[in-house]
C-alpha cells in the first residue's frame, strides 16, 4: 500500500550500485573519529503521539544492512480523520553513509517525478526553529506523496551529502568524538495539499520536539540552543 512506502523507496534505493559506490567514496573521504551515539532512540517516542496512533512496521533485513544505519526505527501513524503517516529514522556513526540516501536521490532513483520542492521551519521551542526539507513526489500512477525530511549533526541540520562541506567539517575538526547523525523522514499522500502539508508539518513539529527535548539536547551530539542548516536552503541531490 502506498501509506508503507516512504522507508521501503528510501531503503530499495540503497541497493543500486550508483549509491554503493558513493557510499564508498563518501566513507573515504568523511571518517569520523569515535561517536557517541545518543542514549536514547526512536523506539522511546510514544506510539500515542498527541491524537495521532502509531504502530512499528518490519524492514527488509537485507535493505536495512544496505543503508548502513545503526539504528533504524520505522513507524505508521493514523489519526481519527484518516490521515496516515509513514515514519523513517536511522541513526547512523558515519555521517556520509546517512546523507547518501537523501529521500531526494532515493525517490528519484525508485521512478518518482518531484513537482515541487521548499523549506519549513518548525518552531520546536522559544529557542530552538528547526528548518526541514518538504517535497511532492508523483509517481506513473498518478499518486502524490509530500515528503518531510531532515537529518541532525550535533549542531548542524542538513540535507544532503553536499551539507557535508568545509562549514561542518572545520567545525567538527579536532574534536575527539563526533556526533552522530539523525535522519527523520515522514510521508503522506496527497489529497488536498493544503491540508496535507498542515498535517504532516503539524506531526513533524511533535516528532522535532519530542526529538529536541531538553534531555535529549543535553545528551550526546544533539543541538544546542540554535539550528541552522549547514549551508543555505536545501541542497541539491
């Protein structure tokens, strides 16, 4: 069905040998030196998220090792007006392999048209406006999905692998252990577009700030008091 296909095109993507062989480029040249990865996960956000009900789909072993994430947590949400929401989140210690399967390249590269591409801000607390990548994907039949997206690294918030330039690596450079990276990804199929996008923006900012929580932030490699992107507006595939 088309509600579980958010994570699915993501993953599949991972096994076209074009992003394997990225994947090998990019590790090259983006080691990061130890990570501390987050003390908490995604399996923590509750299935009961405001008035929106979750419930936690399976993965492909085989598709999810192809990603390279450490951790994958995938979910379906529904609320009581039928709205239906497809969640994707990976974590991952090397952050070039996460930003290789930008849902960009990764709808794309699995036959969806994109009509249409913007920046949001969600505002997740009095100091902290998280900006996140929105698209509108059609594939051969006709179907729309809006896609919300972005990735977090300590303090950087990104969307692709050219977010990985000299601005994140300078300021990464010499630290003993780096962040890692947090992908969040959500789709939702298109009826109205209106009120798609206020109901997948209205469920993102939920995720962002149960994502962004005190505790969390003053864990490890979360954000601090500020995010902005890592370069300006979203970048290119």
């Amino acid at each position: 069905m088309l509600r579980f296909t958010a994570a699915r095109l993501c993953l599949v993507a991972a096994l076209f040998p074009i992003i394997f062989g990225g994947a090998l480029l990019g590790g090259a040249s983006l080691q990061p030196p130890p990570v501390d990865m987050p003390e908490w996960t995604f399996r923590e956000l509750p299935l009961q998220l405001g008035d929106w009900r979750g419930q936690d789909t399976d993965l492909d072993p085989d598709i999810a090792k192809a990603t390279c994430a450490d951790i994958i947590v995938d979910r379906v949400y529904q609320d009581g007006f039928g709205h239906v929401i497809s969640m994707h989140t990976a974590v991952f210690q090397n952050p070039a392999d996460g930003v290789l399967h930008s849902p960009l390249n990764c709808y794309r590269t699995s036959g969806w048209e994109r009509l249409s591409l913007s920046t949001e801000h969600l505002n997740v607390s009095d100091d902290l406006t998280l900006p996140v990548s929105v698209s509108v994907f059609q594939n051969n039949k006709n179907e729309k999905v809006m896609v919300v997206y972005w990735y977090q690294l300590g303090e950087h918030v990104l969307f692709g692998r050219w977010d990985l330039g000299i601005k994140v690596r300078l300021s990464l450079a010499g630290r003993p252990t780096w962040p890692a990276l947090i992908k969040v990804m959500l789709q939702i199929p298109v009826t109205e577009m209106e009120d798609s996008k206020s109901t997948i923006l209205s469920f993102a900012e939920q995720v962002a700030r149960w994502e962004n929580q005190p505790a969390h932030r003053n864990g490890k490699g979360m954000l601090g008091t500020s995010a902005s992107p890592a370069e300006s507006g979203v970048a290119a595939p």
